[in-house]
C-alpha cells in the first residue's frame, strides 16, 4: 500500500456524461485552474459505456441529452447506446479532456479539512491507496451500482436449464436465434430489449407484473433535421432544445393537472398501432396516473409493431416460480424460456459508494439536505449532481456546472475559500430527495440526503425554474455561506 498526493483545485468523480460535462465548463470557465476525473472504470461514458444489451439507446431526445455546448448532429434524436457513447468520447478528445481523467481510481473517501479548507480524497488504484487534495470536490458519479444490478428474489431459479442473463451484465456471445425469450420487467431497459430481440429470437414475453405508460415517439425528428438542414447546427440545435424543453414540460404539467385526458390521449395512440381488440387495459394501462413514475417512449412504435407481427406478446401476471422450462406463473399459466433476462433494475448508489467526513466526523446522508439539488448541508465546497426524473439528465448537469462556476468565479473574485449551505430554518420540514413512486426508488431512497418543504432546499423537476435559479438568481440567498 503506497501513498502519493496530489492538489488540484477542482477534482471530478465519474468520466461519464456528467463528468464530461463537468470537466468540460470547468476548463473552458477557468483555463489555468488545475482539475482532474477520477474515475473506477477504464473507459470514458459511465452508463452508455456499461450497459451493451441489443438495442440500448435514449429514451429521451438528444437534443436535450445532448451538452448545451455541443450540438447533436446525428439524424437520430432518439439514439442508438453508441452513438452517445461516441459523441462523449469525442467530446472528451476535442476539449482534451481525456487527458485529465486518472482511470482505474475508485474513490472511496472523502475527508473536508476546515483548518486546511481542503478535500483530502482516497481512492484506490490497481490495488494501492491513493490520496489526493482538492479545494473542490463535484462527484458526477450517477445514481446506482454498477458491480450490480437489481434481481428481486426469484423461487427455483436454480432448476431453470436455460440461460438467465441480467442487462446490466449481457454476455457478448449471448445467442438467442430464434429462440424462446421471456423478459421479465416493463421499464425502459424491458420495452427497449423486447422489440430489438425479436427481431431475430423465435418469440419474445414481456413478463411484467404492471404495466407501464408507454408512448411512440418518431426516431428521427423531423422538425429538428430540416432545421439543421436550413439553418446548420449552431442555430438549429439550441431552438430544437427548447422546443423539445417545452414539449416535454407541457407533457408533464397536462399529466399532472388533466392525467384523464393525458391517458385517453395516449390509448388512442395505442389502439392505433396495435392489433384490434387488442387487451390495452390489462398491459398498458397502470394504476398510476401517467408521469407519476418515469413514462416509457418507444421509438416509432418499434414495441406496438413487435407486437403486431406476432413476434413479441405482454403478460401481466407474477411470477410463482421459476422450473425446469421457464416460469410457473400465479395465474396457473407456464411461460416456456430458453432463455430469460431479468429487466428488474437498477441499485441505486450515491456518490459511487464512497464514504464522506467533515473533519474527521463521517456523514449521514440521511441527515443532509440537498440544496438547490446540488449541493449538501453543512457539507462545504461539495457538488453533486442528480439529473431529472421527468426530463433528460444533462439539461440539469448543465445547470449544475454553469452554477458551480459561477460559485467559483465569485469566490476567486472576494478571496473567499469556503461555501456551505447551512439551514437556519427551524420551521423547515423534510421528505425524501426523489418523490418518484418507482420500485428501484422507494427501495434506496431512506439512504439518500433529504429534500426541504422550501427552497432552496427542494428538489426541483422543472428545468426552466431551475435555469433561472441556477443561471441567474444571486449566489447570496442566506442560505449559502461564504468564508
Ligand atoms: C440503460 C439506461 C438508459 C438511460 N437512458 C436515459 C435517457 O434516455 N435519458 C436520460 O435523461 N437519462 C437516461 N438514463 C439515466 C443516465 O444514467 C443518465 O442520463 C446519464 O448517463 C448519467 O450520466 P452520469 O455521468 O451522471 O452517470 P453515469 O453514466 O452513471 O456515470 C458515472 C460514472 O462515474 C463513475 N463512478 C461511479 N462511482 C465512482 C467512484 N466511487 N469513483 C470513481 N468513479 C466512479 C462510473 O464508473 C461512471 O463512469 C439512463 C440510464 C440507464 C441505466
């Protein structure tokens, strides 16, 4: 076990989308500041790197998945996994980017020194501790494991003779010509698999215990190619952003406010591209309303056509066991696998797992409020970020950096070396960070920092709000202090 320090002024966890994007406002904020990104894995592209299913791609436009600063340029809106993959690469390898990441670093502690106004962080290395000091630490580590997905306790696993594969594990010479497949699940890794596998398997199940709201989007959109065409990336790109911004919060407040007319809307949608008579109420109409949980969108109704040509069915029914054959289901039916993938989740994590301490004294997260989203009490010079639930991921990450570097800009400005958000509101209430109904939520979440009953110490699902708070509103609310 060796130990060698090194200080930066801002250090990154995590080389996927958001750390790439960090690292990326952060050099071009503040070019002769010192940063670098720790990351466990030895690839750049977290998720996009990670999962390698058939079919694996966005379930929400690029455009807004897409960096503020980098146009997408694909035809594809909703894009193939490694096209995304691509495009973070290669917006690693322009703004060299790549050269400030440190692979094969897991952090695994991180202790804030209020003498020394300075982040001593561990990580391990190809078997050695390594420490480094940071005036700033901004983990972009995501929100679940990655050594493992989520697999509910399943009976009689062991007596199945087939194959059963998980997504987040897929075996590269994985063959399912034209074999039986059960997928078990109905979340966006279940309607992605299902219509991409059948195109060569003998027949694909979509085991899901309750359905889902799930709506056809074209792959390619065409507003946003004939703009490109006209008016080229620069100009096109960011009015596609904000037309899919708007059509996206519009979609989300007329579920929230009218989720009659919202659901009437989208089994219309349904009856028309599936079979006549097809039993829409039994698979895709859930107990919830639509966008109490994350809706699911397919790609030019590939799973509604899947299921047209008879190459992929829906069973809503639950699992009694696992046999020799495939499933043995409550409802007395037996579904016949050769092979079955458990579409079943995510864990989820935060901060990757790692450990932080303010002077030595550990901290509960549990205890911890989140600011503005970003940011945890009493926890100085520490950013994080968490995506949206009902809207693209980067469009917050963006808003993440541009806010830390505006934090950044005024400290260097005033000389100051500290910023803490502290709560000195005793009337203040909380309740959890993620207020999403979705299983592989409600099963982490008391793990998670809280979110306040005020802000700035709500979680906010609005983009535009959170664009004028971050981007705009002063840094000085009260809340935030600075040393
Ligand atoms: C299959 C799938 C599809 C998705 N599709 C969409 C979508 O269409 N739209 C959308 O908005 N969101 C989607 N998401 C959510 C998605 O994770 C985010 O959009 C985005 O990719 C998150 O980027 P990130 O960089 O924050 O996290 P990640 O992609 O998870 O990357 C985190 C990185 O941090 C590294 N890391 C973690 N812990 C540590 C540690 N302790 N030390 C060092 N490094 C560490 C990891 O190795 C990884 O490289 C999807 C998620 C999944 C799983």
């Amino acid at each position: 076990m060796t130990t060698k320090t090194d200080y930066l002024d801002v250090l990154i966890v995590g080389a996927g989308l958001s750390g790439i994007g960090a690292a990326h406002h952060v050099q071009d904020a503040f070019p002769n500041r010192t940063f670098a990104v720790l990351e466990a894995r030895d690839a750049i592209g977290g998720t996009w790197d990670l999962f390698r299913y058939p079919g694996i791609r966005s379930d929400s436009d690029m455009q807004t998945l897409g960096y503020r600063f980098r146009p997408w340029t694909d035809e594809k809106s909703i894009a193939d996994g490694p096209a995304i993959l691509d495009y973070v690469r290669d917006t690693a390898a322009e703004a060299g980017i790549d050269r400030h990441i440190r692979f094969g670093h897991r952090v695994i502690g991180a202790d804030w020194s209020s003498e020394q106004s300075m982040w001593t962080v561990t990580a391990e290395h190809a078997g050695e501790i390594v420490t480094l000091s940071a005036r700033f630490l901004y983990a972009c580590t995501g929100y679940y494991r990655y050594d493992e997905g989520f697999t509910p306790k399943f009976e009689g696993t062991e007596r199945f003779r087939g194959e059963i594969v998980h997504p987040q594990h897929w075996p590269e010479d994985l063959d399912y010509t034209g074999k039986k497949v059960v997928v078990i699940g109905s979340g966006a890794t279940a309607v992605t698999l299902v219509p991409s596998m059948a195109a060569d398997a003998g027949h694909v199940t979509m085991l899901q215990r309750s359905p889902t709201y799930i709506a056809s989007l074209p792959a390619k959109d065409p507003i946003a190619n004939t703009l490109r065409r006209v008016l080229g990336n620069r100009i096109a790109y960011p009015i596609t952003r904000w037309k899919n911004v708007a059509f996206s919060t519009v979609t989300y407040q007329l579920s929230q406010r009218l989720p009659r007319l919202v659901k009437a809307f989208l089994r219309k949608a349904q009856e028309r591209q599936l079979p006549d008579g097809y039993d829409i109420g039994t698979h895709f109409t859930p107990r919830y309303n639509p966008w109490d949980q994350r809706m699911c969108l397919v790609p030019d109704g590939d799973l509604f056509r899947a299921i047209r040509h008879g190459k992929a069915s829906v069973v809503t029914d639950r699992i009694a066991t696992f046999t020799e054959r495939g499933l043995a289901l409550e409802s007395g039916t037996e579904l016949d696998a050769d092979v079955i993938v458990t579409a079943t989740g995510l864990n989820l994590q935060i901060f990757g797992g790692a450990e932080l301490s303010v002077d030595g004294k550990p901290v509960s997260l549990p205890e911890t409020l989140a600011y503005k989203g970003m940011m945890l009490s009493d926890v100085p010079n520490f950013v994080f970020t968490i995506g949206y639930t009902n809207a693209s991921w980067t469009l917050k990450a963006d808003l993440v950096a541009e806010y830390f570097c505006r934090l950044l800009a005024r400290m260097d400005e005033r000389g100051e070396s500290v910023c803490v958000p502290v709560n000195n509101d005793p009337t203040l209430t909380t309740r959890p960070l993620l207020d999403f109904e979705a299983g592989y939520v409600m099963r982490s979440v008391a793990q998670f920092p809280k979110s306040g009953s005020r802000a700035p110490w709500q979680l906010g699902m609005s983009y535009v709000h959170d664009l004028v708070t971050l981007r705009h509103r002063t840094l000085d609310d009260g809340v935030m202090q600075f040393s």
